[in-house]
C-alpha cells in the first residue's frame, strides 16, 4: 500500500488567483495522478504525472490551466491556475503501486478548494 | 466509449440486512476493475483490485465479484459503521500507461441501527 498526503486539506480562495497543492507519498512510485471530483459527482482524471517527462493531461484539461510539476519520485504538485467559482471541487492525487496482483492505485485525502 | 455504471444510487439498510451493489462497464478491454469506499469530506479508500472474470475477493463483511460486463459487491451482516458511498472504477487497456481511472457515480449506502 501507500500513505499520501496532501496540503492545503481545504482553502477558501478569491477568483482569478492560483493555488498550489502538494502531493506527498511515502514511498518511491513511477506513476502519480490528479483527479477532480466537483460537487455530488464522481472523479475524473485531469493528469498522469510520471517523474522525469512532461504531464499528461485528459481531455478538457489543459497545461495553462493545471501545471503540474513532478520533482521526483515522491512528490507533485499541481495548481489550479486563474481560478473561477467552477474550480470549486475536490482535487485528489493518487498513485499506482506494484503488487502481487499487479498493481493498485491508492488516493490522498484530497483538497477541498471553493472559490469565492 | 468505456463507460461504468452503478446501482442502485442510493441504498439503505436494516443492519444486519444484507444486499448487493451492482457496476456495469463496458470497456474495450479490462485491465483491472477497482472497488473504493468513501467517506464524506475524505479521499477513496482502496478496497478491492479485480482482473479477470470469475474472481473473487473478500474483506471482512464485503465480498467483490467479476464478470465480463459486472461486478458486484456483496455486504453480508451490514454495521452502521459500513456507512459510505463506494465507488467502482474500471481501468482499460485502451488507456495505456496513463493510468487513467473511469469511475461510476457511487453508490451511497446507509445502514440504520
């Protein structure tokens, strides 16, 4: 398994400005991601960070709007750039680990942003 | 186009009452079906990994099957504490290493005292 954790949990934040939030795992993976969950819906990928290349971002997501920065093996970042009251959502990372059957993929606790 | 569908969206509970919650795909190819428990305000918690049809996984009260176009999975002698939405997520070959997970809408469970 993976223990992930991720600042802020929540922020309250202005339109038009960015913020930032930090994905941390406690071990080394290949492959992180960044889901968006908007209120009462369920969750959709925005990007799969993989450390050492480019993002790569789904369809109706794009760089200006969600650069994503994967430092190295442990850790992301993505921010939520130009914000408007429709960035109002849960942000969760997520990352795949390698196991017996191959592979599971485990969430953070998410960010809560609103946007005012 | 890969879709996941659940049912029921809303499901409530005698304790100790048990039933199934039921996610439909359809997929060009499975490369593994995920079942997730969340907890409001909190991220999905794992609970199953199922990759081919016929398996089958069990974890305490819950049990997670596999078919080529459903899974289901079974709460046996339900608590309240079994209170959450879960979430089944299917993850196509088509999608190669992106690692892209598409997931139903929920299924909220309540389970009453």
């Amino acid at each position: 398994s993976a223990v992930i954790s991720q600042k802020p949990s929540r922020d309250i934040c202005q339109r038009g400005t960015s913020l930032t939030i930090q994905c941390q795992v406690d071990s080394q993976v290949t492959m992180m991601f960044w889901y968006r969950q908007q209120p009462g819906q369920s969750l959709t990928l925005i990007a799969t960070a993989n450390q050492g290349s480019e993002a790569t971002y789904e369809s109706g997501f794009v760089i200006d709007k969600f650069p994503i920065s994967r430092p190295n093996l442990t850790f992301s970042t993505l921010t939520v750039s130009n914000m408007s009251p429709e960035d109002s959502s849960i942000y969760l990372c997520s990352v795949e680990v390698p196991s017996g059957n191959p592979y599971e993929q485990y969430f953070g606790p998410g960010t809560r942003l609103t946007v005012t | 186009e890969d879709q996941v569908t659940q049912s029921p969206e809303a499901l409530r509970l005698q304790e100790g009452e048990s039933s199934s919650l039921n996610c439909s795909y359809t997929v060009s190819g499975l490369r593994g079906l995920f079942w997730y428990r969340q907890d409001p305000g909190k991220g999905p918690e794992f609970l199953f990994t199922l990759y081919s049809a016929g398996e089958e996984k069990e974890k305490e009260r819950l049990k997670a099957t596999l078919t080529k176009k459903e899974s289901f999975l079974h709460i046996t002698a339900p608590k309240p504490e079994d209170s959450a939405t879960y979430l089944c997520a299917v993850h196509p070959y088509g999608s190669g290493n992106t690692g892209k997970l598409i997931f139903g809408q929920g299924t909220t469970l309540q389970v009453k005292p």
